[in-house]
C-alpha cells in the first residue's frame, strides 16, 4: 500500500531544496463565470475609457505616417493630378457641352416642328435621356460602343474617354433639348403674328425673330448645365477613363494605400472642381439677373 508521507510536505523534508506546494484557489472552487462576472462590474467610466483608448493604441502603432506626411505626398503627385487629371475631366466637359448643345438644340427645335412624327420622337428621345441616370448611361455605352472600327481599311480605335463623351453628352442633349423647346415657347404670340402678318416664313420668323430672342435667355441655364456636367465628370472613373479621381487612387495605390491619404487627395479634387465651378455659378447667377424678363 502507497504512503501518503510526503516529504516537504506531510512530512520531514529529505533534502534543503525548495518545493512548491499546490496552489489552492480561494473559495476552494473554481468560478466559470468568474471572467464574466469581473467585466459586469467595472463601472461604466472604466469601460468608456477602454473604448476610447484602444483605437488610440491602433492609431499609435502607424503614427509613423501622419497627416504631414500625407500632405507631403499630395504635393508630390500635385502636378500629375492636375494637369494630366483634371484637365482631362475638363476636356471631357467641354466636348460633352459641345455634342449635347449641337444634338439638344435640334432635338429642341424638333420638338416644336409641325410635322407630328418629328415633334413626337424628340419629344420620346428627350424624356428617355433627360429622366435616365447618367451612370447607366454611361455603362450602356460602354458596351454597346465597339473599341474601334473600320473605314475604307482603316481602323480607328475608340479610346475610353471618347465613350465618355458619348455617353455624358446624351443626357446634356436631353436637357438642352428642353432649355430650346421653352425659350422659344416662353416668346410671346404676339412676335408669331406680326411676323406673319409681315408675309415671313415659318422658317424666317423662326430663325430671325424668335431664336435670336431666345439667345440671352438660354445662356443662363446652358451655363447651369455645363456647370452640372462638370461635376458629373468623376463618374468616368468608373469606367477607367483617365482622370483626376483615377488617378488619385493610382497615387494613393503608389503611396502603399495609407488611410491617412484619403482626405488630402479627395480634398485636392474637391478644390479643384469648387475653383471651377464657382465662378461659372456666380457667372450664371449674374446672367440670369441680367436677362431676367422684366414683367
């Protein structure tokens, strides 16, 4: 039968070395809950005090990037992003207000055309693209434009940008298309009757009588719109075109994606469009005042 002497312990011990003895809980059990019921009990000021300090901890262990080292890239990539990113959503501005302001100005005239057949397909082309959302616009000519074509042996490719003019400028057509159709509408019938009374054709009053009235009240919403367009520009980027958001991920893609970059560089294009835009607003705003219609 085995002894329960233990030396050291129930007994004398045989040696001088230490011997650690079993540790023995207080209680004499072992809570499960015993986690549980310690974070119950700290008080809420505690648990706050955590919550808060551990995204500080987080935020510590990358404090070796900071925001002035962000700022310091921003002014790196500056010159790219400006001259070859936003320039280019300007260039795609501009040629979009061109094809939309040629193409609506027709269409608006279609709308008032005598012939029925005319007056009702513009009037069914300006309400599909004037009520369509311009990114799907977009994504439709994406895929239904081909990369590039042949003509007489000769292929011409279709680079991403000019799709983008397509695709900006159908929704611009739509809505000039209206600006044309209600400046000549808003010119009283009094201007219609003296110019056939005076043996005009309806062409003749048309272009030189009504059109050349409506000028002035067109241009402010024609500015409003390009305005409008400017700021829809971005949405190329979901398209890869090249432009200023573009290549503000690329930048912040070459800076090893720092969370710290997302302010400066979205921030710099804010400005960018802010300074270019205001002014044609203040523009606008003053044209409109100007050629008001004075009752």
């Amino acid at each position: 039968m085995a002894s329960n002497n233990f030396p050291g312990i129930t007994g004398p011990a045989r040696t001088d070395l230490p011997v650690l003895k079993p540790y023995v809980l207080s209680g004499g059990t072992y809570d499960e809950m015993f986690l549980v019921r310690w974070l119950a009990g700290m008080p809420p000021q505690f648990i706050l005090l955590l919550l808060l300090a551990w995204p500080t901890m987080a935020f510590a262990q990358t404090a070796s990037y900071g925001m002035g080292d962000a700022f310091a890239a921003l002014w790196r990539w500056i010159p790219f992003l400006t001259f070859q990113g936003f320039v280019f959503n300007v260039v795609i501005s501009v040629f979009s207000m061109l094809i939309g302001t040629v193409a609506g100005a027709a269409l608006g005239l279609g709308q008032i055309s005598r012939n029925n057949w005319l007056r009702r397909l513009s009037w069914g082309v300006t309400q599909l693209f004037r009520n369509a959302p311009w990114l799907v616009i977009l994504f439709i000519v994406l895929l239904a434009f081909p990369f590039e074509f042949e003509i007489f042996g000769v292929v011409i490719p279709v680079p991403a940008w000019m799709k983008a003019v397509i695709g900006l400028s159908l929704p611009i057509m739509a809505n000039i298309s209206e600006i044309v159709r209600g400046a000549v509408m808003s010119v009283p019938s009094a201007q219609w009757e003296a110019a056939e009374s005076l043996s005009f054709t309806r062409t003749q009053t048309l272009w030189q009588i009504i059109l050349p009235q409506c000028f002035k009240r067109m241009i402010p919403p024609w500015m409003n719109w390009y305005a409008i367009l400017t700021m829809a520009t971005p949405l190329c980027s979901m398209l890869g075109v090249g432009e200023i958001i573009t290549f503000s991920r690329q930048a912040m893609e070459a800076e090893n994606n720092r969370p710290e970059l997302l302010v400066p560089f979205f921030g710099y294009a804010l400005v960018l469009f802010f300074a270019y835009c205001y002014p044609i607003a203040r523009i606008t705003i003053a044209l409109e005042k100007r050629y008001a219609v004075k009752l």
